[in-house]
C-alpha cells in the first residue's frame, strides 16, 4: 500500500508533518493511522529483545494498545465521511522490519519523550476538532501515549 501523496516515506517524517497541523484532515488520518499501526510492529520488536516477562508484557501491552489507535483512527476517518482500511501484516510502508539485540536504557527514555509528545499532538488535534466524536478518539489516544510512557518507565525501573 502507497502513502497519500504528498507525504515523507519515514513514519519519523511523516509523523513531525502531523505534528505541524493544527487539525488532521482524511489524508492526515489515513498517513497516521499507518504510523500507529507501524507502533504495534515496532512495540513488538521490543517486546522480543525483553529479558524478563514482566517487561515483555509491558512492550506487549503497548503494542496492543498502538494498533488500538490506528484503529480509532480509522473511525475518525468515518466520522468524518471517509473510509480507509489498514494495510495488511507486512505491507504498511511506515513499518519497517526492526530488530533489537537488547533494550537500550537511553534509548527507551528517548521512546517516553516521544510518546510524551505524541500526547501533545493529539491534545492539539482535538482542541481544533469541530467534530466532538473525533476530538474525543483523539483524546483517548493521547491519554493512552501516556500511559505508553509510563509502562516503558517501569520497564526501564525492571532493567536496572
Ligand atoms: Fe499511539
Ligand atoms: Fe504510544
């Protein structure tokens, strides 16, 4: 499956374009609904490299949870009149095939940053939502990222 056009290749890239607007139309949401699924992938990557059970179904929480919001993605893009489907495994092009050896302690306080940020992001999407269904997916997302953070801390916590 082909990103819309007119966007990075990257989910990094594509994901800071987002963040510069103010509101996400259908294409904005068809481009972040891929990135969010891209996260179970990239959460499950993680979750493989865990030493310990209890930080594995940490990682493996929040990669539930990521495919959660690419599907309320997805029911934002009905909300609002359109309709998309994700890609299927293996054909999202903002999942690229990652691999940890081990989890890198700076590397996952980097991750609680950007989740921290992500949070950010969808607050701002949802204060310029006019549809209040969307605003609120936007914010049960943004609060989720949260708690993404704060799992990835306990992680962290267990690692050392
Ligand atoms: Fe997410
Ligand atoms: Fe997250």
């Amino acid at each position: 499956m082909q990103t819309p056009s007119g966007y990075p290749e990257s989910a990094t890239e594509a994901f800071v374009l987002l963040q510069s607007k103010p509101r996400l139309d259908i294409d904005d949401l068809k481009v972040l609904a891929m990135i969010e699924q891209s996260g179970q992938d990239f959460y499950l990557a993680l979750a493989r490299a865990a030493r310990s059970p209890e930080t594995k179904a940490l990682l493996e929480k929040n990669a539930h949870e990521e495919l959660g919001h690419a599907h309320r993605a997805l029911n934002a893009i009905r909300l609002l009149g359109g309709n998309f489907s994700l890609p299927k495994a293996g054909e999202n092009p903002y999942s690229l095939p990652v691999m940890f050896d081990e989890l890198d302690l700076n590397f996952l306080s980097e991750l609680i940053r950007g989740e921290e940020g992500g949070d950010k992001s969808y607050q701002q999407w949802a204060e310029n939502e006019p549809n209040a269904d969307v605003a609120h997916l936007y914010r049960l997302n943004g609060g989720e990222e949260i708690g993404h953070g704060q799992r990835v801390a306990q992680v962290i916590a267990l690692s050392q």
